[in-house]
C-alpha cells in the first residue's frame, strides 16, 4: 500500500517536471557522473559553458566499479547524463546492460583507432588510455648490481625471489589489468605462471596503495623493489616530489604492460540528450585532452592533443601492450578471478 | 496493569513514526533490490558455494575473537571511568571515544604504519583494530550502566563478607550484565560486518561477508550474489544476537532513579588508575601520531606543504560538506532516537519489537542498503541520488540505532513517580514529556547527538557509495586522496585524516563540555 | 571489643574526622551523636573498611584490623538507605553472607525464614526487595546484617523516616534482638531520645571548623 503511494506521487511529479522543462528554453546544466580519480583542472568547463550555454555539474560516486554497477541498475533512468570512466575491462559489463546511448563525435577521426575500435557502435566514446605494467626501484636494483626484470617470464626467476608485489585483481583495476597482461601473455598457461610466483613469494595486497605506498622500496619504508603501478608513476613521482629530482627514481619493465581505455557515454534516459552530445564531444577536444596528463596522470586520446614536455619526458608509452578484447574478459573474467583466487587466496 | 498516566498512545504514535521511517528507507530499498535483482538461481548457487560457508565461518571468528580483545582492552578503564571520580576523568572518557569516530580506512592505514611488517595481513591485526574502535562501545554502554550502580551496594556486600570477586560475581555482574550484552551485541555487529580493516589489514586472503559483497558487487558485478549473502549476513547476525541475549537473559534490573555521587578515587588504586590510564591513551594515540607523522614527512623530508596544499584547495569544501550532512544527520537522528526510546520505554511487547528493530540498520550490509537507496529513490521528486542531505539520511539509518541504546539506559532511570507527580500538578502528556523526560535526559540527549554526529563524521561506507554533487564528505576525500598517486598527494591525505580526528574531538569536547554545564544547573 | 583510636578521614584535602577515639566494650551499646555533616556516616564507613583513613587506628577484639579489607573484618553495617540488592528477593537478600561463606542454598532458606520471623517478616521471603514498605526494607536491612552474625553492628540513622507508630514498634523489635543476643552496637542518630532508647551509653560528634 504504502509502495503503491509512493509510486502514484512520484508518476504525479515526474509529469509535472517534464511539462515544466518543455514549456520554458531555460539554461540546462548537465550532470557528469565520475569515478572519484576524476580531478581535472578547476574551470575547465568554463570555455564550454561559454560557448554552449551548457553548465556542468561533476557528481562523484566512488571507483569505476562502483559506478559501472549502480549505471547497470539505474539502466534506463539514470542519475546524471554522461558517464565518465568505464574502463576497457568493465566497458562489455555495461555494454550488455544497455546503459549509453550511441553517439558519434565530431573528433572521432582525431581519436586513437585501437579504443575507437573497442566501440564500433559509438555506445561510448574512448578518453584517454594509460598502461598497467611492472615498476622497479631504480636504485634498489643499481646497488645490488641486479638487472630488473624485462619479462614477465623473467619474473619467476629465483633472482626475483619476494621482490614483488600486486594489488588483488579481486578488488583492485590495476591488478585485474595486471592479471589480464598474464593471460594475455601466457594464454592458457597463464596459471602456470601465477602458481610459480607464488613459489616465488609474490605479495598480493588489497589495493594499488597499499602496494605502492605499503610496501614499494621507492615510495615507502616497505622492501618490495618491484611493483604492479601504471607506466606513468615514474613522472608522477618526479612532478609531484619537492623539491624535484631530475631523473625519475623509478622505471617500467615496457614489455610487461597492459593497456586500459577509459570511456565516456551518454547515459540512456537523460532528457538532454544534445546537450550531453556536446559535452562528450568537449571532453574529447584538444581543449580539455590536453589537461588531462598532468591532472590525472593519463595520456589523452586525441592525438592532435599536446602532451605537456615534462610528462614525455619521464612517461614510458609501450608501443605494443598486451590486450585483451572487452567482450572476451566480460565473458571470462569471474571464471578468470575465481581460478585466481584458488591459486594465490586460499 | 497499565499506568493511566503512562499512558502507552504515545508510544504507538512514536512507534509508527519509526517503523515508517525504518521501512521507508532500509526495508523498501532491501526489498526492491531483492525483487528486482535477485534470481532463485542466485540464492542456489551461493548457498551452495563451499566458499560461502568459508566467509561466514571467518566472520563469526574473527568477530568473536575482536569482541573478547576489545572487552579485555576496555575493561580496565571502563573499571577506571565508571566506578570513579578522579581529575581528568572527562578527558579520559573523551579519549577513549577517539577511536570510534575515525574512519577506518584511515585507522586501518594508520595501523599498518604502525604495525612491524610481521603482522601485516594477520588477524591479530584486524582483532587489535577492531578493539580499537570498539572501546568507546564499551565504555560508553557498559561505563554508563556501572556509573548508575549505587557504589556502597558493593559496600554492603563487602560488610557481608564478601570479597571484591565475590562482590563482582554477585552484585556487580548481575546489575551491568544487561549493558554487558548490549555493548557485546553491538561491538559483534561492528566486527562482524567489518569491511575496509578486514581489507586492508586483513589482506587479500581474508574475507568477512560484508567485504565479499563489495567485491562482488563492483568488482565482478554480481548484484544478486552479493544480495543474498547479505541476507545470510543478517541471519547470521540475528542469530548471534539471540544466542547473546539469551545469555544475558534473567532479571535484568533497572538502575536506581538518582544517579548516586561517585566516590573519589581511593589512594591505593592511584598507581594502577594511573596505569590503565597511561596504556589507554597511549593506546588510543600511537595510530594518530603515526597519522600526524606522515602527514608532514613528504619521502624522507620533513615538510608542511601538504598541510599548505590543503588548506589552499579542497579542505574547507570537504569541512563544510561533513559539517552540514553530520548536522542534519544528528537533528534527524536525534528525533528518531527519542521516538523510538518513547516507543521502547512505553509500550511492552511492542516495545520489544522496537528495540530489535532499531537494531537491523546495524546489521544490513551499508553496500546493500546504498544500492537499495539508490535503485529505491530515483524517480521524479523523489529522485534524491545525488543530493548531498541523502547521505544524511543513511547515515541516521547507520547511527541511530546507538543513539537509541544511550536514551534507552537514560530514560529508564526516570522515576514514575516524577510523572505523577507532574500530572498532578496539572501537565498534560506534552508537557510530561517535555518537562520530566527530555529536560531531565539534557545529557543523554546531547551524548546521543553527539554519538550520530561523530558516527556521520567518520562514516565512510554509504557515503561512498551514493553519489554526491559538490564535495565530498571528508573520510571520502581521504580514501580518494589515499588512493591517488604521489608522496604529495598521499601527505595531504593524512593532514586531513589528522584534521578529521580535530574536529571530532572539538565534537566530543562540546558534548562532554555542555554536559557537564547540564549537571551543573542542576546543583550537582 | 571495638577501638577506635585517633581516627582521622581527609576527603580530598578536607578532614572529615579529625582524632575521633571511642571504645565499645562485649554486648555494649553506643549511642553516636551529632549533627548533619559532622561525619558520623563517614566514621562508620571507615570502621566498616569503605572508605580510607588517613591516620588512626581500629582493634576488633584486641585485633589490628586497620589495613584488613572490608568482607575480612566481620562488621556488621545496616546503611541508612539499606542498600538491598534489587536483583534478589528478601530471602536472598538476608541469606546474602551465608551464601558468601559458602553455605548450600536449602539451608540458607531456612536461616532466612528464622531470620525474617524474628524481624516479623514472615511470608515476605520471595517479595521483591522493589516492591516492599520503608519499615519492611529496613527490617530486611537489619535481618542482612545480624544473618551474618557479626562482631561489631553499625547502625546508621536506622529508625530516620519511619512514623511514630512505626518507629517504635521497630525499635523495640531490634532492642529485643540485640539483648537476646548481646550484640555489640555503635548506633549513628542525630535523635538523642532514639538513641538513649536503644544504647547503654553516648557520645558527641563535635562538628569540624
């Protein structure tokens, strides 16, 4: 009964709001959806607005994971009107459920191929891409006269015996990115190779802070020379120092990366859906790609975007990362975890 | 026989308002997102899954094990703080208060600063943080019971003969008993339900129920799943409570109706009080100095820049942001408390059923009940996901249920014959009310707002959870910050962590100051 | 029998006694008197062993008792508020010091009912202590404390608050007990005629400063 009230009341104001909104052109503000890493420069959005009458409104609701799951319930009626931060390994989970409304941008051309690929239909349009690889201590490895490891194979090596530690693929993006560059590189060996690093005393830890900032030798008191980071930690460990040291005091094994995507969508149900059009196509502009190295720490998807010098001077950009298709790790990746899990967790 | 005076129609009313408020906004959304997300299948394949079994059985341990470490660690200055009356014994309350209102992703990481390597990812590490927190349950709920405790009913027992065991065994167990298993049940919830020190202490390998449903949830996706579990989580619960209080069950005795005057602290317990009031601070303090420590060591140098940064960028947004939703979320919360303690006080089995009642919020897994609002309030007016107030609101959900334990103990100490002599001197129900409960309980008032402040302070699940416009709550900045790359950033992370734990202890200093005004005005 | 000697109690920095001497001889009476405030509870917690003493010294039967714990003294206290516990019944309550010695609970009943017709409370036994009269409370009060059969008994302002009709009948029924059984008494009143009626002999309490 009470249910049924609440239902008919809110019917009643729904059509109420929406005559309201046809009647009068008023000013629409839109509402961005984010994960909380989501900090861009503050005012950004002020060209847009100028130029569109559009203002922006950033709501944030926790980690990709989280956002992607409430975008899935709320399919169809969400709570804001684009969505940023679906990544290539959560991009199927939202896909299958619908949730974007296809939208084709006026600088697609511009875009990285690869990404737009993941999307053929335009349901989210790519923003920008980073690489989850092996990072080591340059110094811890210089004062042993120890060579870093290149491979991941080189990795079970009893030379790179308890050196290592990862963030639970469980519970963390970087480490299930790091799970998928194994399977990605071993195929069905993959567990084979997992069941030899535990052997070889691998550290798996609840999240990419704790093994960065708990344990990594370069960033704590910890004794783990190796860790599972992005590729552009090292400058982010130079620019964000002070003072600044010239050279970056850690590295990236190149060839034990795996790439992620972020996506940007129209969420299905807005009622600005133009609106929201345009707003993707800002955050795919030269305009506001090229803010993002230095804020977030990613590499802009446009490539008439300029990458700040500092940034290309201590990033390391892979030329050929491991992939996965999306629809491959939508279809396998509880199947993958739980196989994880039976290895290293229990 | 019924009290024409009590008469039990206010009660109901205040029940209704409860049982509505309790329905509207935790049983509604658990409801939707059982109807709408969870599939048979769903239930079979998880109850039917070894691992399943595996949570539930590391939940239960661990939780009983935190809730024996915390009453070991409690107990000596629950003894100190309410058998009593010494210098300082207000601050002393304050500190042990301390732990309870941080967020423990920040306590959780300030343990592992602390901790030597050898016990990272233990569950001696999760047990040690859980008591951690849990004290301030102890004293607070046990602490209050024992203060009402007339001291010279021990003084009689001891003119018996009897010994202070004897008198423990006898007197004293059988009078706080009720508290006992009251700050037990609660303490288990907490520990039961632990989800980020199981996660960040307890590392990968340990899962209670409640940090399998996120996982599940957002990391794989699983909605149904993790649904069901936490049902299994909430029949857990329910079961563990009843076997508790059913062992606490008997002739659970009201306290007297004057609080009786505690004696000062006798001289030779001078050196022991000092004791256990050196080893709880020091206790209570090591994880914040770790936090103060890293909040201006920047790599390897000593710095204040992240205090600096701090206050030029996001703080004062996140201060206002925690103030105004831990405001609202107390003014709410503190109207639910004294409708539902109405309800518990003045009506027999209905009042029984309130009191249970109050309780399931606790035990709803907070990633649950965060979906379920979400999926629940999404249309038209009441389309309240992004609204900043709607986090005040599940935080009353998540804190009232204390709030109500503290008015509950308080109210009962009322005596009946205060009411009658209010109606006789011509006071309607109303003003009953006003005058011999509420201005009577001004400091388990001000003590219940203050508990469903700092609870909102410090909350960090459901806050995470729904969205927000504007800024983020503190604790939510804190674990994002904590989460960003760079030394920096991280330092600024625990400058804030550092400043969160000074604004909850002006918080509980306020309380504790205006209490002690209350006990002034009335000539104490 | 009882000595006090010298006896000083600071609350504090404040002296609530000051030098405070009394004797009691076997089977005597003492009548204790004094206004409010001038200590006469607090000398009757510091014999009993509640509360700490600063200086002075207490002999039971010739025996040092001065530092020996309070349950170890066999001193008898009716509290002027009786202190019942609320969690026992009238039997309970006055078969409390037998249970402490370990006595099996069949015949502590039956020492209770003994106990309780003597103090004419016959058929209250399994009355809630919450649910008795003032004059019925103090004479389970005083059927506690003679249950345990105690050196020395400490009266504290015991007939205070009772109607005259009730104080008197009262007072008879624990005259009659304490010569039946020759127990020695220091009785706290501020009313001198209570105490001239019960005690062989009194003394002044001079207020302090």
């Amino acid at each position: 009964m009470k249910l049924r009230l609440l239902l008919a009341l809110a019917c009643l104001t729904t059509a109420a709001c929406t005559t309201a909104e046809d009647g009068e052109t008023q000013q629409v503000t839109l509402r961005l959806l984010a994960h909380d890493s989501f900090t861009p420069t503050d005012g950004i959005f002020d060209s847009f607005t100028k130029e569109t009458g559009i203002s922006v409104e950033i709501v944030r609701g926790g980690d990709a994971g989280t956002l992607v799951t409430k975008a899935v319930l709320a399919s169809g009626n969400p709570e804001a009107d684009v969505l940023w931060g679906v990544d290539n390994t959560l991009l199927s989970r939202a896909l299958d459920a619908n949730v974007f409304v296809p939208h084709m941008s006026v600088h697609r051309d511009d875009l990285d191929k690869t990404a737009v690929a993941l999307a053929p239909n335009g349901e989210v349009t790519p923003v920008d891409s980073g690489d989850v690889c092996i990072n080591y201590d340059k110094a811890w490895f210089a004062e042993r006269n120890i060579s870093p490891p290149l491979t991941l194979q080189a990795l079970t090596s009893s030379t790179y015996r308890n050196l290592l530690v990862v963030p639970n693929p469980v519970s963390s993006s970087p480490g299930l990115a790091f799970l998928l560059a194994t399977i990605a590189e071993f195929d069905d060996d993959w567990q084979t190779w997992w069941t030899a690093m535990r052997d070889n005393d691998v550290l798996i830890v609840e999240s990419w802070s704790d093994a960065y900032y708990g344990h990594f030798t370069a960033a704590s008191d910890g004794s783990r020379p190796l860790v599972v980071s992005y590729a552009t930690s090292p400058p982010a460990e130079v620019l964000f120092a002070d003072p600044r040291p010239t050279d970056a005091p850690t590295a990236v094994a190149a060839r034990t990366c795996f790439r992620q995507y972020e996506f940007a969508g129209i969420l299905r149900g807005t009622e600005h859906e133009q609106a929201a059009g345009l707003l993707i196509d800002f955050l795919v502009s030269p305009t506001f790609q090229n803010d993002l190295p230095l804020t977030q720490f990613v590499w802009p998807i446009n490539t008439t975007a300029e990458v700040p010098r500092e940034f290309l001077d201590y990033a390391l950009r892979p030329e050929n990362p491991l992939m996965i298709d999306p629809a491959t790790i939508a279809a396998r990746r509880a199947e993958w975890l739980d196989q994880f899990s039976d290895i290293m967790l229990r | 026989m019924t009290d024409p005076v009590l008469r039990p129609s206010l009660g109901r009313w205040a029940a209704s308002v409860v049982v509505l408020w309790l329905s509207v906004f935790a049983l509604l959304p658990l409801i939707n997102i059982t109807a709408g997300h969870v599939a048979l299948d769903d239930v079979t394949r998880v109850l039917t899954q070894g691992s399943t079994w595996r949570l539930v059985w590391f939940s239960t341990w661990q939780a009983a094990l935190s809730v024996m470490a915390t009453f070991v660690v409690a107990a000596p200055v629950t003894w100190l703080i309410g058998r009593h009356q010494f210098r300082g014994r207000r601050a002393l309350r304050a500190v042990t208060t301390v732990g309870f209102l941080l967020p423990s992703v920040v306590v959780a990481t300030a343990f592992l600063a602390l901790l030597p390597d050898s016990l990272h990812y233990s569950v001696l590490a999760v047990i040690m943080a859980h008591a951690y927190f849990n004290i301030a349950v102890i004293v607070r709920v046990v602490g209050a019971r024992v203060e009402l405790l007339d001291p010279q009913l021990s003084g009689a027992a001891r003119t018996l003969g009897a010994s202070p065991l004897v008198v423990l065994r006898t007197v004293t167990w059988p009078l706080t008993r009720g508290a006992v298993a009251s700050a037990a049940s609660v303490t288990f919830l907490y520990c039961f339900t632990s989800f980020a020190v199981v996660r960040v202490l307890g590392g990968p390998q340990r899962s209670t129920i409640e940090s399998d449903i996120a996982l599940r949830a957002f990391g794989i996706g699983d909605v149904g799943g993790a649904t069901v579990l936490a049902f299994v989580q909430l029949a857990g619960i329910a079961l563990v409570i009843g076997v508790i209080r059913l062992l606490a069950h008997g002739n659970v005795v009201h306290a007297r109706a004057v609080s009786p005057v505690l004696p000062t602290l006798r001289q030779r317990y001078r050196t022991t009080a000092i004791a256990v009031a050196l080893a709880t601070t020091t206790f209570v303090a090591a994880p914040l100095f770790a936090l103060l420590w890293r909040s201006v060591r920047v790599g390897n140098t000593l710095s204040l820049e992240a205090w600096r940064l701090l206050f030029d960028t996001s703080l004062v947004d996140s201060l206002w942001a925690s103030a105004r939703t831990a405001l609202v979320a107390g003014a709410l919360g503190v109207l639910l408390c004294i409708l539902a303690t109405i309800a518990i006080v003045r009506l027999r089995a209905g009042g029984r059923a309130i009191d249970a009642l109050t309780l399931i919020p606790l035990a709803m897994s907070p990633v649950t009940l965060g979906l379920g609002l979400v999926i629940t309030f999404d249309v038209g007016w009441f389309d309240w996901r992004a609204g900043w107030w709607f986090v005040a609101v599940a935080h009353t959900l998540v804190a009232f249920p204390l709030g109500v334990r503290v008015l509950v103990a308080a109210w009962r100490t009322t005596p009946v014959g205060m009411h009658h002599a209010a109606a006789v001197l011509g006071a309607n129900s109303w003003r009953r009310l006003i005058d011999v409960d509420l201005r009577r309980l001004r400091p388990a008032l001000v003590a219940a707002l203050g508990l469903i402040v700092a609870v909102s302070l410090g909350e960090f699940g459901a806050a995470s959870m729904l969205s927000r416009d504007g800024a983020e709550t503190m604790p939510v900045a804190i674990a994002r910050l904590l989460s960003r790359t760079g030394d920096e950033v991280r330092t600024q992370a625990f400058a804030m962590a550092s400043l969160l734990v000074v604004v909850c202890v002006i918080a509980l200093v306020t309380v504790e100051a205006s209490l002690k005004r209350g006990e002034h005005a009335r000539g104490r | 029998m009882l000595e006090v000697v010298d006896l000083t109690v600071k609350r504090g920095t404040r002296r609530v006694l000051d030098g405070v001497s009394l004797s009691v001889q076997p089977g005597e009476r003492l009548a204790v008197h004094g206004p409010s405030g001038c200590g006469k509870t607090t000398l009757l917690y510091a014999i009993a062993g509640l509360v700490d003493i600063e200086r002075g010294a207490i002999r039971i039967s010739d025996r040092d008792v001065t530092t020996t714990p309070a349950h170890q003294r066999d001193i008898g206290l009716v509290f002027q508020d009786n202190q019942l516990f609320p969690h026992f019944d009238v039997a309970d309550n006055v078969s409390y010091s037998l249970r402490v010695r370990g006595m099996a609970k069949r015949e502590r009943r039956n020492v209770a009912e003994e106990w309780l017709s003597r103090f004419g409370l016959t058929g209250l036994a399994h009355r809630r202590v919450t649910e008795l009269s003032g004059g019925e409370a103090k004479r389970v009060a005083l059927a506690r404390t003679m249950a345990g059969k105690p050196r020395v008994v400490l009266l504290d302002e015991p007939l205070t608050g009772l109607d005259d009709h009730l104080h008197e009948q009262l007072l008879a029924d624990i005259r009659s007990v304490f010569d039946r059984l020759g127990t020695t008494v220091v009785h706290v009143t501020h009313d001198r005629a209570e105490g001239a009626a019960l005690c062989h002999r009194s003394m002044d309490l001079a207020p302090l400063g």
